[in-house]
C-alpha cells in the first residue's frame, strides 16, 4: 500500500496561520499576509516552506516549534532556525549568521524587499519608515 503524500507547503502554511493568528504587521494587517508575500517569491518548495515558517520560531510558542521540528526536514528546521533573532543578539552577528546559510539568506532577502514594499512603508509614519529603511537597507548590504 502506498503512503499518501504530505503537501508540506499546505502543512506549512497552516502552522504559520495557526501561530501568527491573533498578530497584526505594523499597519495593522493579518501577519499571515506577511509571510504569503514572501513566499511568494519562490517557486522552489524549499523556499516557499520556509518563507512561511520564517517568523514562527521567533513568534510562536514551544507547543508550534516542537510541531514544527517534528514535520519538517532537517535542512528547512536548521534554515528557519538561523532566521530567528534571539532577543539581545546584535544585528550584525545575526545577519552575518544568515550569510551562510543559503536557504535562510534567500527568505531574509525577501523578508526585507517585501518590509520595503513603498505601498506598505507609505502607510507608515515618517519616523518608523525612516528607522525602518535604514535598518533594512543596512541588512541588504549584508546579504548582497
């Protein structure tokens, strides 16, 4: 008998809504959207997966993370890993982190050109869009 297959994408997706469900982005919109947009740069279901896992780490409880490690390979837990930022790492040491990992490097480009998304930054006011770009245009400088 066969095994069915697992759509790990759908599987993704799901943890991701199920953990940001109660989050807003800075204007105020579903998260979940965020994480959409991101994957939505990629075709490869690598990327895609971890595009939606990308914040889940970082914003979700232990319960989602174990969940979490418990479906996914190795390559996509260790990726999504290097894409959450401890509270009180310094930035650079995060961003030279997601250097090396190519998968993570990938989405945290992403991440940030959806963050720089001039629709979503001019909803902003002038002082968190000021902030705001100049910590995502240094992080480009980074990974590019």
């Amino acid at each position: 008998m066969l095994t069915p297959l697992i759509d790990y994408e759908a599987v993704a997706l799901k943890l991701a809504t199920q953990v940001h469900s109660n989050q807003v982005d800075k204007n105020g919109f579903p998260y979940i959207l965020h994480c959409l947009r991101v994957r939505d740069h990629f075709v490869d279901p690598t990327a895609r997966i971890i595009a939606l896992l990308h914040d889940t780490f970082e914003d979700g409880t232990r319960k989602y993370v174990k969940r979490i490690k418990s479906i996914f390979s190795d390559d996509i837990i260790e990726s999504v890993e290097c894409l959450t930022h401890p509270i009180g790492e310094p930035l650079d040491d995060y961003y030279y982190r997601v250097l090396f990992n190519k998968w993570a490097r990938l989405v945290k480009i992403a991440d940030i050109m959806d963050n720089l998304d001039p629709m979503r930054m001019d909803m902003l006011s002038p002082g968190i869009k000021i902030r705001l770009k100049k910590k995502y245009l240094k992080a480009l400088e980074y990974l590019l």
